[in-house]
C-alpha cells in the first residue's frame, strides 16, 4: 500500500498519523471558528521552530493551515513538503511531538 502513495503522502504518514486524517479539519473548515484546536504539534528539535496544524487540505494532502512559532507567531499556510526541506542547525529533520494532545489555539498561545 506504501508503494502506491505519493512521495508527500507518505511523509504525511509520518508527520501526521493516518488516525488523525479524519479529525483534522479540511482547508478553510474553522476560519469562523474563533478559538480552534492545534491537531498536530511539530518541532525541530535542533532549532526554535514549532508548527501546530489545526486545518490540512484533504483535497492535496500536503498543505497545512496553522499556528507557527519561528521568528514570529503567526498564522500561516504549510506545506509537508516544505517541512520535509527543512533540517535545523544540526540537519535534524522536524519531528512531531508524540506527546502532543490536541489543544485550543489560545491556551497554546498563552504559553
């Protein structure tokens, strides 16, 4: 089954579970929803960088709408296969945190 996935849709078996496939919402499903859930939470273990999915596109299977913690705190659109490029200051690859329980936007924002 594996072999017949695209090269982004097995990295989203990676970075995002199968079982959270159909609890993510699609693109564009919250932006009336005022205090949405993060999903998903992913890191570079080697750097500051942190992305919490709360919308991806079922439609593409790779673009992500999220919270992202970098330079700023914004929300923003992603793709996996963007995440995938990119490797901290010691070339670890983003990692998802297993720990991670899905959790509304402003209590991740509080901090």
């Amino acid at each position: 089954m594996v072999a017949k996935l695209s090269k982004s849709r097995v990295m989203m078996s990676i970075l995002i579970p199968l079982e959270f496939l159909n609890v993510i919402p699609d693109l564009y499903e919250t932006e009336e929803i005022f205090d949405p859930i993060c999903y998903i939470k992913l890191f570079t273990p080697d750097s500051n960088w942190t992305w919490y999915v709360i919308e991806y596109s079922k439609q593409d299977s790779k673009t992500c709408f999220g919270f992202v913690q970098g330079f700023e705190c914004e929300l923003e659109y992603f793709t996996l296969d963007e995440l995938e490029s990119i490797r901290g200051s010691l070339g670890l690859p983003i990692e998802r945190d297993l720990s991670f329980k899905p959790t509304l936007l402003s209590k991740i924002k509080r901090g």
